[in-house]
C-alpha cells in the first residue's frame, strides 16, 4: 500500500503516468487502475481487495445444504452413498450432488470420521536352539551392493546353526520369490531338509499382507514340514550367529566387488570352500563346520499325485507304494517336487 500511496501522490502532483509507471516497474493498464480506484473510493481503493468470487456456479442450495446435514446428524453412521439415495428420493425437481460433493460437505463441518490405518507390525516366533546340525537352517540376504557392471547383488545366504556351516551364498540379482525358490530346491536336493528354518520377517520369507505373514515360500516350507522361525522385527541378534557370518562375507568376498555376476559367483564358491574346509572357528573349538556338519536324514524325494488342484496322496521311491492322504481335500501338508 506504501507503494501505491507513493505512486498516486506523485500522480497527484503532475508527474506524466508513463514515466511514473516505468520507474515503479508496472503497466500504464495497471497505473491508471490503481489511480481510478483511488479517485472512486479515497484511500480504501489502495488496500488488497478479496479474490473471492462473487459466486460459485456450482455450491448447493442452502435448503439442500441443510438438509444434508440434518440427514447426517440424524443418521450419523449414514454415508455420502446413503444420504444421495434420500436425496434423490426427497428433491425430485432439482440436480442432485454428487456423492463426493454430499462427502466433502460433511467433512468441511467436522462430520466425517477418519480412521486410522491398521498396521498389522510382524511379530517373533519362538526360537529353537538348534544344537544338532539340521535342526535349524538360517537364512538371509546380506546387504545389496553394486558390482563393477552397475548392477545390484542381493546374496542370499543359508547356514546351519550348529556347525556354522555355511550350505548356500548365491548371487542373485533381486529378492524374487521364484529366484529363492531355485535355490532352495537345489540345496534341499544336496544337503536334504533341516527341521527348522530361521528368517526375518522381510521379503520373500515373509509376506506383509498375508495370513500369518505366510508369503508362498514359507508355505512351501511348511508342506515340506519345515517348522518356520522368525526373528522379532529389529532384533537381528536373534539371528546373530548368521549375521556374523555376513561380516566375514563382506570383508573377504565384497570389497571390492566383482565386475559382474558370474565373477562375483565365483568368490562367493572360494569364500564358501575356505568357510567350511579352511577356516578354524573359535566357537567349535578350532574345528572347521565341516567337520561337524553332516546332511540331513530327511531326504527330499516326495513326490505329490494332484487331481484338480488336490492332492490325493505321495509316491514312496523307497516302498514304490502310492500311500493316500486320510484328508485329500484338506489343508495341502506334503511338497511338490
């Protein structure tokens, strides 16, 4: 308004408006407005005026405002949906809103209830001890990194809990469940099925939004009658003796990393031959983990016969007997091979 004031003053005592308009850094349009709204309404024409439009082409009638809100204070579990319906069957003659026009009318007067998002946070599962070698698998990725061709490594990593030793480090290119998939396969095909299996609660172990977090490689697990075990959501150290093992990873095969996958692989293999075969390990009394693990007992070698996506029963390669499931049309329990 200072400026303004300056401007018509000046305007006032004779000075030439295109001279006045190019020192203030404004149009002659502009000039001569400010300087007819002073002559019209004195000193009030110089303040701010409201951008407020006159009217809105589209509010509500204040009969059909009041009777929204009436409707909704009478009903108040009644939503925008229910209220159109009334409407339509009360006003017959007029245009009728929108439901999310009748939605943001209630919520500009404090009658919509927001609520909150339910988060359903991972919880733990109880721990085993695993003191026998194939009582307990643990399983992880160790942190991504980048390799030299500009590609991210997610290694996935399984350790057995008693001999430490470490049964699978593949290079993988994403955390995709069909990835993990093979390579579990491959390790229960070499080394057999361990009774328990370690994980955190991240992907593809766990699935944020499934019953009981259950993501479809758990539930493999589970047909093959792998009890599953989950760490409680930021304690890695219930997981420690792997993550222990991540370090050792890092400083040896990761720094600095490989040019490519299959090179990356490559020491991977070496760090695993030296882990298991070379490595003396102060917690098993200087011995290496191969020498304390053997494979499982537990053969992986079920086969399912399915029949409209149920399972009737398994083949035993050892009896050659086709053995039925008391309950085929239950819960599925065996694995698919």
């Amino acid at each position: 308004m200072d400026e303004r004031l300056q401007f018509v003053a000046r305007r006032l005592a004779g000075e030439a408006m295109a001279e006045l308009c190019r020192e203030f850094g404004i149009s002659r349009k502009t000039g001569y407005k400010i300087f007819d709204r002073y002559q019209e309404c004195g000193m009030q024409g110089l303040t701010d005026r409201s951008r407020r439009p006159y009217r809105y082409a589209n509010q509500l009638p204040f009969q059909v405002e009041n009777y929204v809100l009436n409707v909704k204070r009478e009903h108040p579990s009644w939503g925008a949906r229910k209220i159109r319906e009334r409407l339509i069957r009360r006003f017959s003659g007029i245009p009728i809103p929108a439901k999310s026009t009748i939605h943001a009318l209630l919520d500009r007067h404090g009658l919509v209830e927001r609520r909150g998002r339910v988060r359903h946070r991972a919880q733990g599962t109880p721990l085993s001890l695993g003191q026998r070698p194939n009582e307990l698998w643990c399983t992880d990725y160790k942190g991504e990194f980048l390799l030299g061709n500009h590609q991210y490594c997610y290694p996935l990593t399984v350790t057995d809990h008693a001999s430490r030793f470490l049964l699978s480090c593949e290079a993988l290119s994403s955390t995709r469940e069909d990835y993990a998939f093979t390579v579990f396969e491959r390790l229960f095909k070499e080394r057999g099925l361990p009774a328990n299996m370690r994980s955190d609660n991240g992907v593809p172990f766990a699935s944020a939004h499934a019953l009981f977090n259950l993501s479809k490689l758990a539930v493999w697990w589970l047909r093959l009658g792998i009890g599953i075990e989950r760490i409680k959501p930021g304690h890695p150290q219930q997981n420690g003796r792997h993550e222990r093992m991540h370090l050792t990873l890092k400083k040896e095969a990761t720094k600095p990393a490989a040019g490519n996958f299959l090179q990356q692989q490559a020491r991977f293999d070496k760090f695993t031959e030296v882990f298991n075969n070379q490595r003396p390990h102060e917690a098993l009394d200087m011995k290496y983990p191969a020498e304390i693990y053997q494979p499982s007992s537990r053969s992986y070698t079920i086969w399912l016969v399915s029949f409209m996506d149920y399972d009737l029963g398994y083949f035993d390669l050892e009896t050659r007997v086709l053995e039925p499931l008391e309950n085929p049309f239950g819960p599925k329990v065996l694995p698919m091979s």
